[in-house]
C-alpha cells in the first residue's frame, strides 16, 4: 500500500491510525507470518474491495485476499533481516549456516530481534519454521552447548530469560559470567551449582572421568587440564566457602550436603590436596541418613547418570563390609523414581547380583510391594536381552493385576490431576496386555478386566480402548466393553427427570460449542512454544482435550439410553421410580427417602436415584414388608407418590 491509500483506509477506519508502522510496513514484497498459515509474502493491494494479496505457501493459499485491518491484528511483518525472510530470499547462505556454523545463524536471529534479545521460546518458535520439529530439537539441543562457550552470546540461567546478543565490548567470558553470579548469589544450594558449572567451562575433569583406581586416593593433577589463571586464583576462595558452608551446613539438606561435597573433592583433587583430611566427608553424610532420609536423599541429588552411579558407587564402598551395600541398594530400589530406578538395576547387575535381582522381583510381585517405577522398568524392558533371565519370570496375568493395582492406589492417594506414568505406559504399549495373558485363561481375563473396569486411574475412553485389547483375546467377554460394574444393564434406558435432562442436554452444548473449541485454539496456541515433550502448556491441553472428550462421549452414551418422565405414572400399592417412603428400624429409628430419576440423587434431601443400592432393595416391596440394610432389620410403614405431592 502507498501512503494515499493508508490515509484512506485510517480515513474509514480511525481505529487503525495507531496502526500506521505497521500498515506502511506492509509493502509489496514484504514478508509475514501467520500464525496458522505460516509464512507469507505479500504480493500487492487491490483498492477496489481493500484487500492485501498475500502468498502463504505452506498453506497452499496462493493470491489470498485479507482486509488490511484484519491484517494488522493477525499478521506479524518480519523485517528483512529476518531469518526467515533471509532463507526465502537465500536459502543457500542459511542452510549453509544450518549445518556449518549454528552459532553464526543464532547470532544472526538474534540481530535482527528487538533489543538483540530473544526468550528461548521465541527462538524455538523461529527454528520450528525454518527447520521442522523433527530436526529443531536436536540441532537446538546441540547448539545450546555451543552458545555456552561464545562470549558474544549472553545465555539466560533459566528457561524463561533472554538470550542477547552483546557488542564487542560488552563481550564476558563464560566463566567470568559465572563467576560473577558465583559472588552475586547467596543462596548456598545455588553457589554449589555454579561452583560445578565452573569446572564444566574452565575444562576441569570430574572424577567420573578420572581413570580407575582408588577412588579414596587423590589423583594427580596431570588428570586435570590447566585452566584460566585469573579464575584458578578464585577457585582457592571458592573451594573455602564450599568446606565452611558444608560444615556448617545451614541452608542445605543432606541431599546438597552430599553434592556440594563432590563439587569440593574435585577442587581438593585439582589442588593436590588430601580429599580424606577434610571434613565432613562424603561417608558421614552417608551414615548420617536413615533408611528414609537415604531414599529421600536419592530422589534430591541431581538426576543424571553421573551423580547416581557416582552415589550408587559410594553406598558401595560405604556399606562394603559383608556386602551391605546389596540390601541397602535393594531398599533404594524398592522405593526408587524415574532414571534411577535402572541406575540400581545395572548397578546391581553388573557386579554379579543378577539372581539377587530376579528373587527380589518374584518376592515383591507375590507381595504385591511392586512400585510403579519399577513396574515401568519392567515393562519397558521386557524384551531386553541383557535382563531377559530377570524379567521373563515375571510376564504373566500376577503382573497385570500388580499394574492395575499400583495404578488404582495412585489414582485413590493422588491429591491432584497429575499424570500416572504408569498408566499411560499401559496404555500406549499396545502388546503389553496380549504378552501379559499369552498363558492366561478366560477366566482370569475376565477378572482382570473387571478390574480395569473398576479402576479410578483411567479417563472412560481409555479404559474402553483397554477393555477392547481384552476382547480381542476373549472375545466373550464383550459385555464388559458396554459399561460398568455397578450398571450391569447399561444397554436399557436410563429413566431421568425432565429437569436433569435439559441439566445434561446444556452441559454437552457447552461442550461442544465452547469448551472444545476454547481447548483446541489452547492446543494450537500452546504447540507454537516449543518443543512438546517439554512443553507444560500443550502437555496441560492435551490432558484437558482427553478429559472433554470423554466426558463428551459419557454425556452422548447417557443422553441416547435416557427417557424422561414426571414421574406420573408411579405405582401407589408399591415401591417405584418416583415414590416416597417411609421406614421404620426395629429400634425405632424413622426415616423417608424419594426415589427418582438415575441423575436425581440428592443425599442432604433423602433423594435416591433408582440406581443406587438401596433404592434397589426397596423397589417392588409394598407396605408392611421388611428387608435388611447395614445390619439393621426395617420395615416399609407408607408409600406415596412424589408426582401427587408437587404443587401442594
């Protein structure tokens, strides 16, 4: 657009005046993004319908026409630096830069960002488009590491900073960077972290990568790369405020006692000083724990291999006399989480504890002690090779029913919407049932499945998609597919009042014309973040999507069996849906319930639904005859009709 035709197009619409930048910005030829149709060039303005004709190849939308006001609100203009603009214009240069120099090509992004200042979400949001999901995470993976190491590049501390590009003068060594947070942060957890990081960038080696040896012995700092004077000078201060913090061990649990203390052993090694001369040592910390505190204190060390084999290898030499270390490594993995539950395994594997393993499994799957960190473990390696003489005693339906029961008591002791690891293995592990009652019998599937049915760790759709797996092996058990435990007859209608009809009828409208849609626009939204292993928001709309879905497909089931009534048609010589009675304990006790539709169940106001228990024990009887409910004998002593009391 020229500028005659912006001054018409705020003339008629005064509202755009704030939006002059941008419209003037517009120009033929100019790049843009869309947030659903991806990138977009535009190609002209045709002032006879005020429209701007936009390119969107991605899209496959070629020649678009879209009001230049619509335009302002939903299109991003990048700038020519841009390098996305820059890849459409020279795709070579960028894919040159993609593979040969990452670095250089987040320079450049950066450069051509406001401020020369990026959140990582933003920068992922750019590399989604220009490389594909599939490849951006692992070149961002890798190139984050780079990034490190340049001075040019300011890297936030945290995934919701900023990465900045700086200028020359303003360049920092990465280590300085380091330091300087070292001195500016108090918080003694922190400082230990920093102190790590520091050895990472000065070239440092952590005992881990030391050759083996006496690992109680000091190594000899030929193991060890020389690092920048000036920080070793600072290395001394920092290795001071790590043994009097650790001493002293304000601020810090066991956990970061113990950590902090590998941090202070690998400068104690690059000094060539004796590690046993200091205190505390990594051993007190060790024999200062109880049994809970040690597992507690696995689950609070950083969780990569490193620091959990270099744990495991300490309760090893620790607790070496008459093998110790085998049951207290047995107990932690009883009671183990995420990686560290596979740490113990190879641990304990590898230096020849396999039949120890084996048993212990058979012992905990007969007690039904198996944790769902360990029934993953389980599954995920049950055709694993090297664990196979472990595992294959343990595949059979005794290992479903453990799965089932581990998923149900998380479900019943869980105190939010947190997601069952367990669970979802379950259910995305398509040959897991199958492999689990290969030796099984109908009969045995058919409780297993009524188990599932039973489960308070499944959404309904999902437990549909299980139960079908059982079906498919057994086929007759089909009717467990139709619906639940407590409502054999689930195929017949459902009688419900006319008022709890149009409640359910509203409640799936809402559904499907708004909370759907709101949670599909979510998803959409969420997905633009980044990386979607790692990304809570899409993870979070998802679990919402799954939700909404199921209960969309439970208000659908329902609302097709249910039949409305007023409930005029209630017998009065004997109990039905829509009667009021009253009881009589034989100790005296009185009480009046009404029994009405299935949704109808009001407890505070003595309303039954016809489904529940005792409503079904009292249908059908007449004055006069007496059943038992809770122990206690009662007796039905007047029946009328809910239908003939309205209005009065």
């Amino acid at each position: 657009m020229n500028n005659e035709e912006i001054a018409s197009l705020i003339e008629n619409n005064p509202e755009l005046r704030v939006a002059r930048d941008k419209l003037e910005a517009m120009a033929n030829g100019a790049c843009c993004m869309h947030r659903t149709w991806g990138f977009g060039e535009i190609k002209g303005y045709d002032a006879s319908v005020n429209r701007l004709i936009i390119d969107f190849p991605e899209a496959n939308k070629i020649g678009h026409a879209m009001a230049p006001a619509f335009c302002v609100e939903k299109l991003e203009i990048l700038p020519e630096r841009h390098i996305l603009v820059r890849n459409r214009k020279e795709p070579g240069v960028i894919e040159s830069l993609v593979k040969s120099d990452p670095v250089r090509l987040i320079k450049e992004i950066l450069a051509a960002a406001k401020g020369h200042k990026m959140t990582t979400t933003e920068i992922e949001v750019v590399l989604i488009r220009l490389l594909g999901p599939a490849k951006m995470k692992k070149w961002w993976t890798a190139t984050k590491k780079l990034l490190l190491k340049d001075p040019m590049i300011g890297v936030p501390a945290k995934k919701e900073g900023q990465y900045e590009l700086r200028d020359e003068d303003d360049q920092v060594s990465p280590e300085r960077e380091i330091l300087e947070e070292y001195y500016r942060n108090k918080n003694p957890k922190k400082k230990i972290q920093l102190a790590e990081k520091l050895f990472q960038f000065s070239s440092i080696k952590s005992e881990d990568e030391l050759p083996k040896g006496d690992p109680n012995q000091p190594q000899p700092l030929h193991h060890y790369k020389a690092t920048d004077p000036e920080i070793e000078a600072d290395l001394h201060n920092i290795f001071d405020e790590l043994t009097d913090a650790i001493k002293s061990a304000k601020r810090l649990t066991k956990a970061e006692c113990l950590y902090g203390l590998w941090v202070r052993n690998d400068l104690c090694r690059f000094f060539k000083e004796d590690v046993d001369s200091l205190e505390p040592t990594s051993k007190s910390v060790i024999l200062s724990c109880t049994p809970e505190e040690l597992s507690r204190l696995a689950e609070e060390i950083p969780q990569n291999p490193a620091c959990l084999k270099r744990l495991l290898d300490l309760l090893s030499r620790v607790y070496a006399e008459g093998e110790k270390w085998v049951s207290v490594i047995t107990d932690l993995l009883e009671h183990s989480t995420g990686k560290f539950t596979a740490e113990c395994v190879n641990f304990l594997v590898e230096r020849g504890q396999e039949k120890h393993v084996a048993k212990t499994l058979v012992d905990w799957l007969d007690a039904q002690s198996l944790k769902s960190p360990v029934l993953i473990w389980i599954i995920k390696n049950r055709n694993s090779r090297k664990y196979a003489k472990i595992i294959k005693p343990l595949i059979s339906h005794r290992l479903l029913s453990a799965i089932l029961y581990a998923i149900d008591r998380e479900a019943v002791m869980a105190t939010s919407n947190r997601r069952i690891l367990l669970a979802e293995e379950l259910s995305e592990d398509y040959g897991l049932i199958q492999d689990l009652l290969e030796d099984s019998n109908e009969e045995v599937a058919r409780d297993l499945a009524q188990a599932l049915n039973l489960n308070q760790g499944f959404e309904p759709l999902t437990k549909k998609s299980l139960l079908a797996r059982f079906i498919k092996i057994y086929p007759r058990i089909q009717n467990l597919l139709v619906g639940g435990a407590d409502e054999p007859e689930v195929s017949g209608a459902l009688v419900v009042s006319q008022w709890s009809l149009e409640e359910r009828r509203n409640e799936l409208e809402d559904l499907i014309k708004v909370q759907i849609p709101a949670n599909k626009e979510a998803i959409n939204i969420a997905k633009e973040h980044g990386d979607l292993k790692e990304n809570s928001e899409y993870k979070m709309a998802r679990q919402d999507q799954e939700t909404l879905l199921a209960r969309k497909a439970q208000l659908e089931s329902e609302l097709g069996r249910a039949q409305a009534t007023d409930f005029s048609d209630t017998p009065t010589d004997k109990i039905g849906v829509g009667s009021i009675v009253e009881l009589q304990s034989a100790s005296g006790k009185k009480e009046a319930y009404t029994i009405l539709g299935a949704w109808d169940s009001d407890p505070g106001k003595n309303i039954l639904s016809y489904k529940t228990p005792l409503a079904q024990k009292l249908i059908g009887k007449v004055v006069g005859d007496e059943f038992n409910n809770d122990g206690d004998a009662w007796t039905i002593k007047a029946i009328a009709r809910w239908f003939d009391k309205q209005g009065k």
